[in-house]
C-alpha cells in the first residue's frame, strides 16, 4: 500500500469544495483505491491536501492514464491556482 498526498492550491475553496463533491466518487471508484480522503488548511483556507490510498503506486499511475482520470481532473482542475505537488509514500 502507497499513500499518495497531493498539496492543492485553490483560486476558490467554495467552488473547489462543490467540484470536489462530485469529482470524489470518480477517483473512489478506481480500480486500486482504497480510501480517499480531502483535508482543508485552517490558517491557508485555500489549501487542500489529498490523502489516497493506493494498492500500489501502478494503480495511480494506471488511473492518471485513465479516463476517469480525465473526468477527476476536468472538474477540480479548473479549481487550481497552480498544478498540485504530488508525492507518495510508504509505511515504516
């Protein structure tokens, strides 16, 4: 199991938030996904941070080359102030 943690920058939480809601049953319905959680800054509210749970890091990348990945992206990414940082992780 790999965490994948991506820092997301918004332009508008509120609008943000309400693509989010829809966006999250697309990237929970990937093949290798086991838990999908979105987390909002308290001191930066217009930051975000991703935690998903991956079989492995292939199940991500097999869904960033996905056309679900293509539906995820098209509705939070217009959302973005910049593209997000994205790095994954493991336990220890």
């Amino acid at each position: 199991m790999v965490l994948e943690v991506a820092l997301i920058d918004v332009t508008d939480p509120d609008a943000f938030r309400a693509a989010y809601a829809e966006a999250r049953d697309v990237i929970t319905a990937a093949p290798g996904a086991r838990s999908v959680r979105m987390t909002a800054g308290v001191e930066t509210p217009t930051r975000f941070v991703l935690l998903v749970e991956w079989d492995d890091v292939a199940a991500h990348e097999a869904f960033r080359a996905s056309e679900a990945f293509t539906r995820w992206r098209g509705l939070i990414g217009p959302h973005f102030a910049q593209p997000p940082h994205v790095e994954h992780f493991a336990d220890v």
